[in-house]
C-alpha cells in the first residue's frame, strides 16, 4: 500500500484525487495548506505527496524542497494550473502535472512513478 499525502486548497480538486488514489489503493491523508503538508510529511512516513503549487502558507515547490532538505524519502507530483511552471526546472518534485488534467492520466503517471 502506498502512502500518500495529498494537498490541495481548492475542496473539490482534493476530494477527487485523494478519491482517486484510494480507489486504486493508496492510504491517503490529506492537508489544505503548505504548512500542514511540511509538518505532515516531517511527521510521517509517505511514499508519495501530491500537492498543488499555489497553497496558503508554503507554494509546494517549497514545501518539497523543505521536505527533501529535511531527508524526507518521498515522490512528489506537483499540480498546478501555472503553466509558466511546466517550462521551469522543479528539482524538488520528480512530476510536473497541468490542471485541469485527466484523473486516468494522473494515475497512470502516479502508477509508473512508484513502480519498484
């Protein structure tokens, strides 16, 4: 089972990908601001965080590279409808997704990113 935080501000866009992500198996935790998402992921134990860029508190650019920073051995897929990010360099996060996006596709990259 992967571990996965999901962190979005918008309701509707965490409810459907933490939906999503349980529906195909992940034990999903969810938070709505980057400061949450920083203390969570320091707290736990995740495999995965996908998180939105535009959060209040933290952007997740900097609450990945926060969590990287601290040692923390996750995956991270960036959300975001930004599409200045898509041509940016984002080494904290491993995937870039642009909203609006297919739930299939995002799984399907969510599938492959946490193949062994």
């Amino acid at each position: 089972m992967v571990l996965t935080l999901v962190v979005d501000d918008d309701p509707a866009v965490l409810d459907l990908v933490a939906s999503l992500l349980r529906d195909a198996g992940h034990e999903v935790t969810t938070a709505m601001n980057g400061v949450a998402a920083h203390d969570l992921l320091l707290d736990g134990s995740f495999d995965l965080c996908v998180l939105d860029h535009d959060l209040p508190g933290m952007t997740g650019l900097e609450v990945a590279g926060a969590a990287r920073s601290a040692g923390v051995d996750a995956r991270f897929v960036l959300v975001s409808g930004q599409r200045w990010l898509a041509h940016q360099r984002l080494d904290p996060v491993d995937e870039f997704v642009e909203k609006p996006f297919d739930p299939e596709e995002l799984l399907q990259l969510i599938d492959t990113l946490m193949a062994p």
